[in-house]
C-alpha cells in the first residue's frame, strides 16, 4: 500500500489507536523521545540554529494537534555537536541508550559522514537535517526529505544553465571549504557549469570552514580581478569572504549555493552579500505551495523572523519522523524505520516529495534569489 507523509500547519487527525510507546508522562501518555544531535554553535551554527527552530515548531504542532493520537507526544531532546564528528557519535549512541525513537542528525558534511556508517549499522533510524553529501539515504535506517542540489540535472545544473548564459561572465576565480566534502562536492559541478558555458576558471582557492580572516584571500581575487566570484562554501564562510571582497573595493556579483539563503549570513556580512546570486529549495517570501506560506507564517508568529531553508528543513524532516511514529503504532526504532520506508510521498513546505531508497526528489523548481544591499531577497533576474 502506498503511504504519503504529509506536512501540514493545521490539520485534522484520523487513524488508529497507537500500540506501542517509548515512555509514559505522569499522565499515562506515551511520550516519543526524539533526538537531535546538530550543530548549534561554532561556523555551522548558521544553519543549525533554524534547523532547531524549525524542528521545534512541529514538535509544537504534533503535541497540540493530537496528530498522534490518544494524547502521544513528541520529546525533543536537542544536543549541541558544535560541528565535532566525535560529539555527534556521542551524542547518537547517548540517545540510542536513551531508547529514542529517531534521531534528525547530519548539519554538515563531517558530521554526516562520520555517522552514516554507525546510523547504517545501528538499530534507531536517522533522517538528515541539512547534510547534502552524495549516498546518504540508506533505508530503512537513514532518510533525507530533500533533494540533493548537486546530483546530476538537478538544482545546481538548473541554476547554473540559467544564470551562467545570460550573466555574460567570461572569468571566474572559485572559493572552497576543501575540508567539508559536501563543498568539494558542490565545487565539482560548479566547475563543470563554468566550463559548460564558457566561462574561464582563472583559479581555485581553497579554505577551511573554521577559518575567518579572508583577508589574503581577497586581497589575490582583487588582483586577478575576475568576471565573478563562485563561493562553493558554508555560509559563514561565504560571508566573510564577502566582507572582505567589498572592503577591497571588489564590487562585482557573487554566484553562491544554497548556504547562502540564510539571514544570518547576511546580517553576519554587515550587508556585504548584496549581489550573491544562489539557489534555494524554499523562500518564506516566495513559497511554491500553500503548505510553504503557512509554515513561513507560522515561524514568523514564534520567533519573530522568516524562516529559511534550514528552518524548512528541519520542519520537514520532524514531520516526517512525526508520520512514521503515527503509521507504525509503535515507538519501537525497528518498527519507526519500516515505517519510514513505507513512506513514498510527502507534501512539505518546499514541494511534493517523492522517496526513491530514502531519498526525495522535490516535483516543483528550486528559487533563484539574490541578496539586495536593504537585506531583502529578491528573485534573480538576467
């Protein structure tokens, strides 16, 4: 039988009477326990931070809604990895004693790499938060309810086959995080674009995603002088590169990826990411669905800001997780990941997903957005 996973602001719950728990409250409830091992601190905490947010507003939505049943709750357990593959470990075999139900892990690329061998061995299941690394998803013990930007055909050709051909660039210098294997990863197909389209790679430099000082960096770019700059980099590091671009007087765009869509790069940049150019799978101001709009409102009301693609993200992936506890009828981890195999659709926030082998493919086109100097988002235009 088919099973879809929906994502929803407001709904109403039909279903069956849960068999299984994890724990029960003073109350008798069954009570879920969901970890979250991600960065909230150091250079990943950019993404992190809205990951967690994002999370904890469905957690909010799930235990209001009654979405499972009988009054079984969500408990969200978040640990701080600081971007240290060795805390991640920790952290997921704490919460596999723990008994949790799920874990939502992966905020970078050393993370995500350090914990899919143990997630692919182990007995509770993850879904990844941010992580956009190659062969992630593993069923029935690691899911990613979103698209890989950099597979083949997929957003970052799309974007690059747009904004490539009718920017006129003739050169390009590129910057890359060389010790984060997804911004190598990344890296690669923005070199193949470059090449598709004529556009002359007059240098690769590398930089640790640690590292804050950009000051040579920027001081080699503004002699060369090209075309653009490609920032194959996290988003911390994309602006300080910025700030240090424009502190030299180098004016010219920026062409970014999807850690770029984050507020607080931007405010992070002094304003300096004015004109980076990026891709994006969700934008609170302009939402592909109407599942997208009420989510933006919704964490606008809680926190006081728009979320971003890591906030959707997290959103998504807690919902996802929510929908396996539901259709399983247990808190069983072996019970949540056949569960979670079991799910082929899901409506979120960034559009109709479709599972192939854990991972989703998004139905509807990414956004094409740059940063404007008054720190608005506007859609990129030739």
């Amino acid at each position: 039988m088919r099973r879809a996973a929906r994502t929803l602001i407001a709904l109403a719950v039909a279903g069956g009477v849960l068999a299984g728990c994890s724990s029960s409250d003073d109350d008798g409830a069954t009570t879920y326990l969901i970890g979250a091992p991600i960065v909230q601190s150091g250079p990943g905490a950019f993404a992190g931070k809205p990951v967690a947010q994002g999370i904890e507003l469905a957690v909010a939505e799930i235990n209001d809604s009654g979405f499972l049943a009988d009054g079984a709750r969500i408990e969200l357990e978040i640990v701080d990895t600081a971007g240290d593959p060795g805390k991640a470990i920790a952290a997921y075999r704490q919460l596999e004693a723990d008994d949790a139900s799920a874990v939502l892990c992966c905020t970078l690329g050393g993370e995500a790499g350090a914990l899919s061998p143990l997630l692919k061995e182990s007995s509770v299941p993850g879904v990844v938060t941010v992580s956009i690394l190659d062969d992630l998803a593993d069923p029935p013990y690691l899911f990613r309810p979103f698209e890989v930007p950099s597979a083949p055909g997929g957003m970052y050709d799309q974007f690059l086959d747009t904004v490539l051909p009718a920017s006129g660039f003739g050169d390009a210098v590129m910057v890359v995080n060389d010790d984060n294997d997804a911004m190598v990863q990344d890296a690669a197909v923005y070199e193949t674009g470059l090449e598709r389209h004529g556009v002359r790679l007059a240098k690769t430099i590398s930089v640790g995603t640690a590292e804050t000082s950009f000051t040579s960096v920027a001081t080699e770019i503004a002699s060369i002088d090209p075309d653009v700059v490609v920032a194959s980099t996290i988003g911390s590091s994309t602006a300080n590169l910025a700030k240090a671009l424009r502190s030299r007087g180098w004016d010219k765009p920026i062409v970014s990826n999807v850690g770029a869509d984050s507020r607080a790069a931007y405010d992070a940049s002094g304003g300096d990411l004015a004109g980076t150019v990026f891709p994006t799978p969700f934008s609170a101001a302009f939402p592909v669905n109407d599942e997208g709009a009420a989510f933006a409102a919704a964490y606008e009301e809680e926190y006081g800001e728009a979320p971003d693609m890591f906030a959707a993200q997290g959103y998504t992936a807690l919902w996802l997780v929510a929908t396996a506890l539901r259709d399983a009828g247990s808190g069983d981890p072996a019970d949540v990941a056949k569960a979670l195999a079991a799910i082929e659709e899901q409506v979120s926030v960034y559009g109709s997903l479709r599972y192939t082998e854990g991972q989703a493919e998004v139905e509807e086109p990414g956004r094409y957005l740059v940063w404007g100097e008054d720190g608005a988002l506007t859609p990129w235009s030739a």
